[in-house]
C-alpha cells in the first residue's frame, strides 16, 4: 500500500492525475523493474469493453511479425509514420518505431537508403541514441526477432513469474 500511495503522490504532483468521484475504477497491480523499482500497472480489460472502438486501430503484433519470415538483416528507427510507400514490404512501424528487415545485407543497405531518403524528404529526424542497424536478432515490441523466429523477450517472463 505504501508504494501505491507514493506513486499516486508522485503522479498527482506532476499534474498526471486529480482526485475523481467516478464511479468507475480498475484494478493496479505493480510489477518489478530491473532497476528493483516497480512499475505500476493498471488493468483496464473491464472499462475497455465499454469503449467505443478507434475507427483507425494500431496494426495487431502478430500480423506485423507475420511480415518478418526469411529475414536476417534488421534495423530500428524510432520516430513516427512516414514510411508509407514501404509498409508491408520491408518496414513495420509501430506508433513511433520503424523495423526494417531484409533477407541480406546487401538488400538491407538498398532499404536503409531508401528510409533515409523518404525521411530526409520529409524533414524528419530520428532520435540516433535510439537507433540500432545492422541486426541480426533485434528486441522490437517486447520480443526478439531473428532469423529462426520470434520470441517472448525473456526479461518480459521473468518479470511476470517474479
């Protein structure tokens, strides 16, 4: 209980939440970090199915990984949606993170180049802390991808059996 009330306090003073008399509520559970600090994690399922649908949802995981098969080759870009005329054909992009996969490395430099030039043409720039080329297992929206398949990342396992 401590912890919960140290981080509500911590949210309310960033201005993140106020106290509400809603009379809806979910449950919190916390799970720890590598760091041993902990996470708070708030369970929606149950208010979710009162929502109205997003008429534009965000692509399902498994269908973007479904893309992936016969590659061996990846890199990541984190910035937004500008990719278009390649979705699906050797980019994913997830909200702000770019995947690129190729089935070599010589076809890999033939798609970094034509990213680089899209987003060059639209004047957007990546964070490169981010940024991580040439792959040959890549950690992308929790799992780790290679060329043998996907995968749970396993910090993800541990988290939860702890």
């Amino acid at each position: 209980m401590q912890e919960l009330s140290t981080q509500l306090q911590e949210l309310s003073d960033k201005g993140f939440i106020r106290p509400s008399s809603s009379p809806w509520g979910a449950l919190i559970l916390f799970v720890k970090k590598k760091d041993g600090s902990f996470r708070m994690c708030i369970d929606n399922r149950e208010l979710k199915k009162l929502t109205v649908k997003n008429r534009y949802p965000l692509s399902r995981i498994k269908d973007l990984f479904n893309q992936l098969q016969g590659s061996r080759v990846y890199s990541k870009i984190d910035l937004g949606l500008v990719c278009k005329p390649y979705l699906g054909k050797f980019v994913i992009i997830f909200i702000d993170d770019i995947l690129i996969y190729s089935k070599n490395k010589k076809e890999h430099e033939r798609h970094l180049k034509l990213i680089f030039r899209l987003l060059k043409k639209e004047e957007l720039f990546a964070k490169f802390s981010k940024c991580e080329f040439w792959l040959s297992k890549v950690h992308f929206l929790d799992h780790m991808i290679d060329s043998k398949g996907i995968y749970v990342d396993p910090d993800k396992i541990e988290s939860v059996k702890d």
